[in-house]
C-alpha cells in the first residue's frame, strides 16, 4: 500500500540521485582538466597513471548513477500511480513528486540528444 510518507521518502530519494550524478559530472570535469594539465607539465608516469586512473573511476560511477536514477523514477512513478488510483491526487507530496518526475525526465532528454 502506497503512502504519502513513501511518496515522500522516494521523491527525496529521486532528487539526491541527480544531485549526486550532478556531482559526479562536475568530478569527471575537473579530473579530467587535472589530468591535461598533469600531461602538459609532463608530470611523472607514475602520477600520471594513477590520475588517469581516478579519472576513469569517475567516469564509471556515472553509468551507475544513472541506472539507480531510471529505478528511483520507476519506483517514484509506480508509487504516484498507486496514490492516484487510492484517489489520492491532491497534495503537497504528490505535486512535488510530479514535478521532479519531469525534471528527471528532461535531464535524461537533455543526455541523450
């Protein structure tokens, strides 16, 4: 049974997933501006290779956020339908679930094209 307190927790849940694939973005951006300047100053190998391998670890954490985001928005949306069928279509909680549904929905159209 669905729940204005589950709406809530998932919408919450939604939220802090793009927050964090915001975060891992900027890290892969500033990483990778590290990693250029490291090659232009013809940093040690050594160095070198462990940059580029924190960089590569940034760049695997993206996929990953992304794919825990489309199940929070699965989850999110099964949990509104639910609410919504309980004649529950009024509130807070259910607004502000929809409306980061589309935010989610137009950051993934946003990377795809």
């Amino acid at each position: 049974m669905a729940t204005l307190r589950n709406l809530k927790i998932k919408t919450g849940t939604c939220k802090r997933i793009v927050k964090e694939l915001h975060s891992y973005e900027k890290e892969v951006e500033r990483e990778a501006a590290k990693t250029a300047d490291m090659k232009e100053k013809g940093a040690d190998p050594y160095d070198l290779k462990q940059q580029e391998n924190v960089l590569a670890e940034s760049r695997m954490m993206i996929p990953d956020c992304r794919k825990r985001l489309e199940a929070s928005l699965a989850d999110l949306k099964g949990t509104l339908a639910e609410l919504e069928e309980s004649n529950q279509k009024e509130g807070m909680e259910i607004e502000e679930a929809k409306s980061t549904i589309v935010e989610v929905e137009q950051l993934f159209q946003t990377t795809e094209a």
